[in-house]
C-alpha cells in the first residue's frame, strides 16, 4: 500500500479553495450538488483507509481473531509505520463511527419529535401554524412508514409570530423557500456533508459552505416563484431582522440571527441571476479551484482502491489454506 493509504486523510484538503469560490461562479443548485458530492467521496475514502489501518493494526493486537499470518512482517511491511499508523488508527476509527452513528441519531429523534409534535395540528396542514410568538419557520423532511406508523410527508413549520412580522407578499416568498427544501431534498445534502464531516474534520468547511448554498438556492427558487428578487430579498432580511434562535438549528430555516450569511443571501438577491453552468469557467480561480478540487477527488479515490487491493492481495497470501 506503501503511502497511498495516508494520502486520501489529507487530500481533502484540495476541496477547501473551490468550498469558499464557487458561489462566485455557480448557480447555488451546482455549488450544492458537486460540494455534496465532493464531501462524499472524500470521506468515503477517508473512513476506507482508515479501515485498512485498523485491520493491520488490529492484527497485532494479542488475542486478536484474525488469521496468524496476518500478523506477519511481510504484513507490516505493506504499510509505513505500521505498529503507530495501525494502532492510532483504531481510535480514531471508532471515534469517527461513533460521531457519524450520534449524528445520525440525532437526527432521526429531530425529525420525528418535531413530526410528533406536528401531529397535534390538523392532519394535512400544511403549512403548520405553530402558537408561537417567536418568529421562525423551518422545513421538516418527510419520514418513512416504520411498524405501526405511517409515512409522513414533508411539511413547513411556520410560527405565529413569524406570519405577524411578514406582510403577504413575503410570505408567500417564505412559504416558496421552505417548499423549496423539500422539493430539492436539502437535507440529504446536509446529512451528506454532516457525516462526511464527523469522519474529517478537514471536510468541516465543505459543511457549512453547502449550508449556505441550499439556502441560496431555495431563494434563487422562492424568486423564481413569486417572480420578484427583490421582494424575496426583503423578506430574507424582515425575517432575519426579527428571528430569534432557531428551536432546531439541523432543520432549514428562512432566516436566523446569524449576521453573516443573511447580508450576502440578500446581496446574491438584489444582483443578476446567478448563470446555470455546472462547472466554474476554467481560466478563473473558481474555475483552477474546480479543478484541484476534481484532482484531489480523483487522486483520493485511485489512492484507496489501490491500497484496498494491495492490502487484499497481500493478506490473501498471508492467509494459510
């Protein structure tokens, strides 16, 4: 496996100049969709090499199940520093499945405590008025049947306070942005670059880069819907002005307190529509950062194929028939 095994580990950082370039460049909905993917390969390959570290490290371990000769030194020798690289990878393995598996819990008990509470309101409304005086409103994934429960559709939580604050046309723009995030399937993006994340923490920017973007894409469409930019702007900003912390932050919201990514959606708003190329144009440093990014990607995924199959090799020839 030689050093190809460490290389995926790092080469996420190759993703990190095209996380802050291409909204400059891209549609939103591109910028989601190839960071989204980028995330996702790179941590792929991440959680794989850490894996084959594990089993050579596990190997050494006494009293371990695995075949004798996988133990040997002709194992360690496919692999730098075996004896540090195999036992440190353990840890952070297990560290790394057990964020991903928290993440993901967390995110289940979100979803169906906010449906349970949903379920109080009349069936089939939607939106849902919450009787709440704090201004807010997010998108709720739909969730699959389970036994003894049936599937529950997407749905847009709004509360009172937030329909006082906006006058009818910026709720309509509201109501078409939360659609939006349902529509489009951001959470699967967000869940995507969420787990990609707990597995590198190189991956982290990737994370909120793509926050960003699903948001922006949702008011390039609320635009697109209530055919006014400028509307969709203002109430981006009415709403931002009067929002207080989010009840569930991992949910879409319209707009929060955040002071950074509200002023830049309203600027994106109040320009031209952004074009819908799905690549960056290659003689700008959007486009060069596309680039390395796609490299990285690339060389990370050769990387982890070619140390899966050398390990394989080697340890099937370590195996006694």
């Amino acid at each position: 496996m030689g050093v190809f095994v460490f290389l995926p580990l790092v080469l996420p950082l190759t993703a990190l100049p095209i996380a802050r370039l291409a909204e400059q460049h891209l549609h939103p909905r591109a910028t989601t969709r190839l960071l989204t993917l980028l995330a996702a390969v790179l941590g792929l390959c991440s959680t794989l090499c850490l894996g084959l570290l594990v089993v050579v490290g596990t190997a050494q371990l006494p009293g371990n199940p695995l075949p004798d000769g996988w133990s040997d030194p002709e194992v360690r020798a496919a692999v730098p520093f075996a004896e540090v690289a195999g036992t440190a990878a353990i840890p952070l393995l297990t560290a790394a499945l057990t964020v991903c598996g928290a993440a993901l819990r967390r995110h289940h008990r979100i979803r169906a405590r906010v449906h349970h509470a949903l379920d109080a309101l009349p069936a089939g409304a939607d939106p849902a008025v919450l009787p709440d005086d704090d201004p807010y409103a997010y998108a709720v994934p739909g969730a699959p049947a389970r036994p003894g429960r049936p599937a529950r559709p997407g749905r847009i939580a709004v509360s009172r306070g937030m329909l006082r604050s906006l006058d009818e046309d910026e709720v309509r723009a509201l109501f078409a942005h939360e659609r939006a995030h349902l529509t489009c399937h951001h959470h699967r993006a967000l869940l995507a670059v969420r787990l990609a994340g707990c597995v590198n923490p190189l991956l982290l920017p990737l994370r909120s880069a793509v926050a960003f973007a699903t948001e922006r894409w949702a008011d390039e469409e609320a635009a697109q819907v209530v055919g006014d930019r400028r509307l969709t702007a203002r109430a981006v900003g009415r709403a931002a002005l009067v929002a207080r912390a989010a009840p569930h932050p991992e949910l879409a919201h319209f707009a929060g307190p955040e002071p950074g990514p509200v002023p830049r959606r309203v600027a994106a708003l109040l320009g031209p529509v952004p074009p819908a190329r799905p690549w960056p144009p290659t003689l700008t440093p959007a486009g060069l950062a596309a680039l390395v990014a796609a490299a990285g990607t690339a060389a990370s995924a050769l990387c982890a194929l070619n140390a899966a199959v050398a390990l394989f090799v080697v340890l099937k020839a370590a195996t006694p028939l």
